[in-house]
C-alpha cells in the first residue's frame, strides 16, 4: 500500500499519463493484460522514480494507498466493464475509480449507480490531446462524484496542461457531465478537421494550388486568430516526406476514415434533445461517404466529378477563406457549446460553459486561441444560450459571413464539396432568422396527417379540412 495512482491499461494514454503522474513526484502503478507493457511502463520511468507494472489485479490494489485511487484506460464498451470486474474482488469501501476513456455517456451513468451500491466512489473524466497530452500535460473533463474528485484534484492539477498558469482541468458537472462534454469535443474535433480538409481539397484540386502553398497558407493561419492545434498540425502534415519515396505521406495516404463513436454519439445524442448541429452532423455524414471509396470511383466516371479549371478565381479567395475558415470554426464551436448548454439542462448536469471554455484552451485536441474569447463571452454572461448571442463574437462572425458565401460559389462551381462550410452558413442564417419557413411544414403535416398546427394570431391547436373545397 504505498503508490499514490494506478491505472488500468497500460497502452499509449495509460503509461503515459503514468509517466505524467511520476513526473509531479506522485508514485504510480499500472496493470495491463500485456507482460511486456507492463514491463515498458517500468523501464520508461526515470531514475529516482516511484512506478509498479503489473499483470496481477490483486497485486496492482495491494500495491496502491488506500483509499485506492484508480483510473481505467481501456477502449470505450465492454472492456471497461471487465476492468472494473476484474478490480472488484479486491477493491474496498472509499476507494475511487475513474473512467478516463471516451466512455458513452448513458454507460457511465449506469456504472455510477452499480459502484455506488458497493461503496465505491466513480467518476468519468473526457481526456484530450492524445499520446503526448497524455505525457505532459492533458486537458481533462471530470464529472460526477465531486467529492471523490477533489480528493484527487491536486494530482490531476498537477498533470495538466497549464495557460496563464490555470490547469486545464475543473469539475464540470453531475453525474456524466465529464464523458457528455468529452463527447461534445469530440464532435466539434470531427467538423473542425473536416472543415480543414475542405479548404485543402478546395485549394488542392479546385484551384489548383501546390502542397508547400497550401502548408504555407495554414503555417500563416496559425500565426494569427485562427492559431489552433489541428491547424499547426495540418501545416506539419503538409510538409511530412516519405523518407523512402520523397513523396508527401499524406499524398500516400488512402481516402476512407476510421472513427470510434464519439463524433456519431455527438449527432445521435443532439438528435434526441433536438439541437441543431448541422456542421457536426455533415462531418460525420463525410466520414461515412469517405468510406464507400467502390461507389465513388464508379460515380466519378460516370457523373463528372471535380473540375480544376482555375479561370477567373483571383487572389481574393485566399482572404475569403481565412474569413470562411473563421466564419465556420465559431459556427462549428456555438453549435457544440449549445448542445452542452442544453444537454446540461435535459440532464441536470449544471455544467458552467465558462469552466467547459477554460480548460479546452490548452492541451486538448480543439484548442485554439478563439477559446479564450469564449470564455470570456461566458464570464460576461454565464446564462448565454449561444455564443452567437455574444454580441462581440455575434457580429465578428456576421461580417465574415460574405466571405463564407463567396468561397461556396466558387466550390459549387468546382464540384468540390464543403459540406461543413455549407451547413455552417446554413446554420447561421437560420439561427438569425426570426422566421422559418416551418409554417408550411405544419401546414402539410396538417394536410396529410391532420397533426394540427399553432396560429400566429390566436392561441390554441387548429386544424384545416384542405381537401374539402376540392371538387
Ligand atoms: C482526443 C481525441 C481522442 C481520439 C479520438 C479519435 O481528444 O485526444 O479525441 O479521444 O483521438 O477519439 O476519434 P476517432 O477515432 O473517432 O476519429
């Protein structure tokens, strides 16, 4: 009983937020499946530091400071339910465990009530920034037992991510707030790298532009407001050679994207509260087109595909797509934080979308410098239902909108499809819209459902006999 954390899991993200955890002087214990894991977790620590891996769940809870302090780094599903069966056994009344996994959200509810009968303190906890967040310094999402988190909140402050010396972790809600904001993150991480693909495809194949341009383009992007983490990471990508052909890796890499859940969950789940996220929808709408790669290359033949005649496009649409790039981040970003706004409401969470902004500055996967005006838009107004209500970022994001729509006339005429852009201008213009063109939807429904309809002038529900005038 001497390691102050464990965790299970010792793959990429467990060894090395242990690491992490060794780093701050903390004494950290692993257990994986895998001997050899476990192994490569204890030689990878530094001379004069306290780590344990094993392969033994009885000797990994023997070894750690009771109350035990555990976090499970395993894939989302069913291996996290056996990690915790597993640990079971040999757990006691006090001790804490934390899923610090992208968990979907109604599971780890259910694993709160399940640990709960047996006296044990649960939380999930979203973790973003990947391999080398994870090593030295994450931006983590913890929610539910709040008492069990603040007894572990100096190790998790310590591990953090830091801007202005602020750690990019804070206690964000009850019960699932933490794997329900990770999830959200998730989804704004899915529109943003779509919508970064867009403009390297428009670049790419509709106006022709060089691979070392379109880096350079994104290398200057990231000098300025649109200073991001996925953006500084594409302008790496774009100048990454392939030692054996020369070639550009990404020129070598296939079309079709893999995803795990999280971005689909993040439209599912907005679905069923009814919040409008079509940026985030369409990018995991493309993901899926991605993948039928057969059908595309039959489609192309057949339908006349892209068009790379790049005629009559000055240099104008270089700005206009730092502007539309601008125009469609903050969509992409209002439409997430307004989910999470009304998730908090639907499930009582009580999340504060200040806290939410804060620590999504530095460490995790979205960071960007727009954050920071977030966060300040929620500290003047913490009720704000959208940051587009925000008036400063409201009409900043409103001047772009010209830019946006210039560089969909010039993708439509390229055939080149910018489906985030797209529904971001969409989005926009229907949120700043008084009135929807819904009437007539109701009245259809009316029509062929005799479902009823609301009046503008008089309270109560009414129906139409439509057809009755008909001959
Ligand atoms: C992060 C990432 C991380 C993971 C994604 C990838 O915040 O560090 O989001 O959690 O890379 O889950 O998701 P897909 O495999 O679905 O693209």
């Amino acid at each position: 009983n001497e390691y102050d954390f464990g965790t299970v899991g010792l793959g990429v993200m467990g060894s090395n937020i242990l690491l992490n955890v060794a780093d701050h002087g903390f004494s950290a214990a692993g257990l994986d499946l895998s001997p050899e894991k476990a192994a490569a977790f204890q030689s990878a620590a530094k001379d004069g530091q306290k780590v344990f891996g094993t392969i033994n769940a009885e000797d990994f809870a023997k070894s750690l400071k009771t109350p035990r302090a555990i976090m499970l780094l395993v894939p989302a599903g069913i291996p996290v339910d056996s990690a915790i069966k597993s640990l079971l056994p040999y757990l006691e009344k006090g001790d804490i465990v934390i899923d610090g996994g992208n968990s979907y959200f109604p599971d780890t509810n259910r694993r709160f009530q399940e640990l709960k009968e047996q006296g044990i303190h649960f939380f999930g906890m979203g973790i973003s920034g990947g391999e080398s967040g994870a090593r030295f310094g994450p931006s983590m999402m913890p929610g539910g037992d709040k008492q069990a988190y603040e007894r572990l909140r100096p190790i998790f402050e310590a591990i953090a991510a830091k801007v202005n010396g602020e750690p990019c972790v804070a206690y964000l809600g009850n019960g699932s707030a933490g794997n329900y904001v990770k999830m959200v993150h998730n989804g704004i991480e899915y529109a943003i790298m779509q919508l970064i693909s867009e403009v390297y495809d428009l670049l790419k194949r509709g106006l022709g532009h060089s691979d070392a341009n379109i880096q350079q383009l994104f290398a200057d992007w990231n000098k300025g407001e649109l200073q991001s983490f996925l953006i500084q990471i594409t302008a790496d990508i774009l100048q990454k050679e392939d030692p054996e052909s020369g070639k550009l890796i990404v020129n070598t890499i296939s079309d079709w994207a893999r995803s795990k859940g999280t971005g689909k969950w993040t439209s599912q789940n907005a679905m069923d509260l009814q919040a409008p996220i079509p940026s985030i929808d369409a990018a995991v709408s493309m993901r899926n087109m991605s993948a039928h790669k057969e059908e595309r290359i039959e489609a192309a033949k057949l339908l006349n595909g892209v068009s790379t005649n790049t005629e009559n496009v000055g240099d104008a649409i270089l700005s206009q797509l730092k502007d539309a790039y601008y125009f469609a981040m903050i969509n992409i970003y209002a439409q997430g934080l307004a989910q999470i706004t009304i998730a908090s409401k639907e499930y009582q969470y009580n999340i504060h979308l200040e806290e939410v902004t804060k620590i999504w500055r530095g460490g995790c996967i979205i960071r960007a410098a727009c954050l920071e005006d977030f966060r300040e838009a929620y500290s003047r107004t913490p009720e704000l239902v959208n940051i587009l209500l925000d008036e400063k970022i409201g009409r900043s994001v409103e001047s772009k909108h010209q830019d946006a729509a210039a560089v969909v006339k010039v993708a439509l005429d390229k055939h080149i499809p910018v489906s985030v852009l797209m529904s971001s201008i969409a989005y926009f213009d229907s949120y700043r819209s008084a009135i929807l063109p819904t009437n007539l939807i109701q009245a259809q429904r009316d029509y062929f459902g005799a479902h009823q309809y609301e009046r503008t002038d008089r309270e109560g529900l009414f129906h139409t006999i439509w057809e009755a005038d008909k001959p």
